[in-house]
C-alpha cells in the first residue's frame, strides 16, 4: 500500500482531549501534497498518529455554519427541504 502522505498547515483549534492525551482537532491539512482541505479528526499528541476522520472544502464549511447558525444552507438552484437538515 501506498505510503500516505499529509501535512498540517494551519491548526485551527482543538475541540476535546480524550484521557491518553489523543485531541480532536480542526485544521487545514494537506493529503498527498493536494490543496489544503478543511479536516476533523482525533490526532496523537505528536500528531504522528490519527484516527477516522472528515474532510471538508470551502463549501462544506460554509454550508455547516450555517446549519450550526439555524440557517438553510446555501444551494446552486436545488430545493432542500428544511426539515431534512434541521
């Protein structure tokens, strides 16, 4: 297999610490030498190591603060039902 490659290059903040010192954090994080991506996920405290986690764009971003604001997402001409993200 493939050895992945990632770097850190902004650290955003740190959401929780788990008793062995593992965090979950949101950063910008660059895989295999792509455009940075916004990322969600639990690291080691030498950020060696990481579990499962979640990429997002710009996009992505926006559209969860504004479901986290109490606000429909902005859309590209679809209709979404406002139930369904609330």
């Amino acid at each position: 297999m493939a050895e992945l490659k990632f770097e850190i290059t902004k650290e955003l903040g740190v959401l929780s610490e788990n008793a062995k010192g593992w965090t979950k954090e949101l950063n910008m994080v660059s895989w295999n030498e792509r455009e940075p991506k916004y990322d969600l996920r639990e690291w080691s405290p030498d950020h060696t190591r990481m579990g499962k986690g979640i990429t997002l764009t710009e996009e992505d971003i926006t559209a969860l603060r504004a479901i986290l604001n109490g606000e429909a997402p902005a859309t590209d001409g679809d209709d979404v039902d406002e139930e369904m993200i609330l």
